[in-house]
C-alpha cells in the first residue's frame, strides 16, 4: 500500500491546502463545536502543522494546555514554530495507536483527517477512549473518498486517478464504519453531520487547487497512473476552469460524542 507520507513537497502542499478559505472554514467550525473553555486541556491528535493546535490554545489561555500529537517528526518541528513564547501550547511526536499521555487527561480531543490513515483503528480509537476524561468531548472529521464530484470530459481518465488517489489511505470509506466503532469504545451522545467542500472556481483559497496538486504527485510518483495521463487530467482541470465550467464537491463528516462520565 502507497499510503501518503507527509514529509518534503507533500508537507508543503499541506500546508498551503490548510492555510486556504476552505479549510479555515472547517477550522473555525471545529472550534465552534469543542466550545473550549479557559483552563481546559486539549489534545489535537494528528495536529499537522499545527494550525487548529495554535487556535485551540487561543481558546484554553495560560490556565489550560493545548497539545499537538503527530506521527511525522517534519510537521512537529514545523508546529513547534507556533508555540513560541505560548508555554502552555505544546508538541511532540506520537502514533494515534499509542498516544503519549496519561490516561483521562484531556477534557477535549480532536482528530482531523487522521483516522483514515490509521491501522487498526479500533486500536487508535480505545487510546483516544483512554485520553479523555470522564465526559471528555470528542470530535473527529473524516472524508468518504465516494463522495468526490468532480466534472472532467475524459471520465474514464478521472475515475482512473481517483481510484489510484485512494490508495493514500488505508480506509478510503471510514466514515460509513465510524459510527458503531465509537459505539463499541463506548462513545455516548454521538452525532454525525456531513460538512461540505464545494468549490466553481480554480483560485487560490480553493482546497481543490492544493488537492490536484497532491493527487498529481501522488498518482504518478508511485507508477499508479502514467504520467502523460495525469498531466493531461491537470491541464483539463485548467480549461474547465478558463472556461468557467470547473466543478468540485467532497463531503466530509463531523462525527462528536462524549466519553461518558461513569
């Protein structure tokens, strides 16, 4: 499996998705539904470059602590930068399978876009189970890989580079599953609401722009798709989007609950 390692180009590209409208968008609701108090500690599992991380501790102030947990030893050293003269924000490295933290010691933990990487994820979930305090709140966002609506003329062409796309995961489909996974850890109050990404326009605070860049790399640096093809996927996109005819919708999925307080 040619599952995507966030480290050099990739890392950069990263960023620049996480840093558009888009993406700020779904940080600032992820903010909304944690509703973060003074004096919380909270964990950012899967932080990245930290940018949710930086805000959540924005939100738990001097009396609290915001950590950031991530696998890639390039994206820590990167958000580290963000915890500058913020003693109370913090990063380290860590797999979501064995979280490096006490047992119940955050009253609210976030997980973005990481689970689908993870194998196997029950093992990731029981660890965020034991993380959190008693009535801890969780919120986890996935995307369904299904869900892309992406017009192209050549069809064929783009199932083609979105089947080889979904080997950058190992679940593709996580959010179909998630619902009774948290069950089973024991997650109570559970909800789920899908969150949209829709972009008309090929700008540059459109997720989509980043997206065709990582797939590109990604389909044609593993040999999964030729590269002559996905140059010629990427210069359609293009024309569409001179031709003001360029479509992108991807869903992804909220999911939040409580660990109960018994």
């Amino acid at each position: 499996m040619a599952i995507l390692q966030f480290a050099g180009e990739t890392a950069r590209r990263l960023e620049a998705i996480y840093e558009t409208a888009d993406v700020r968008a779904q940080r600032t609701e992820t903010l909304r539904r944690l509703a973060l108090q003074p004096g919380e500690r909270v964990l950012d599992l899967g932080c990245g470059h930290g940018l949710l991380t930086r805000a959540m501790a924005d939100a738990v102030g001097p009396e609290g602590l915001a950590l950031g947990v991530d696998v890639s030893a390039q994206l820590v050293a990167a958000a580290a930068q963000r915890a500058e003269g913020v003693p109370w924000l913090r990063f380290m490295r860590g797999d979501a399978r064995d979280i490096p933290s006490a047992g119940a010691a955050f009253d609210a933990l976030a997980c973005i876009q990481t689970l689908e990487y993870v194998a196997p994820v029950e093992k990731a979930l029981g660890e965020i189970a034991r993380v959190l305090c008693p009535g801890g709140r969780l919120l986890v966002l996935s995307t369904d890989w299904d869900s892309i609506v992406w017009h192209a003329r050549d069809e064929a062409r783009m199932a083609r580079i979105l089947t080889a796309w979904e080997a950058h995961v190992v679940d593709p489909r996580l959010p179909r599953t998630l619902l009774p996974r948290l069950r089973a850890q024991g997650f109570r109050d559970l909800r789920v609401t899908a969150w949209p990404i829709l972009n008309t326009r090929l700008h540059e605070q459109a997720y989509s722009r980043g997206l065709i860049e990582m797939i590109a790399s990604f389909a044609s640096e593993r040999g999964l798709v030729r590269s002559e093809q996905v140059a010629a996927w990427v210069e359609e996109l293009r024309e569409l989007a001179q031709e003001d005819a360029y479509f992108m919708s991807l869903n992804r999925y909220l999911f939040e609950g409580r660990r109960p307080a018994a």
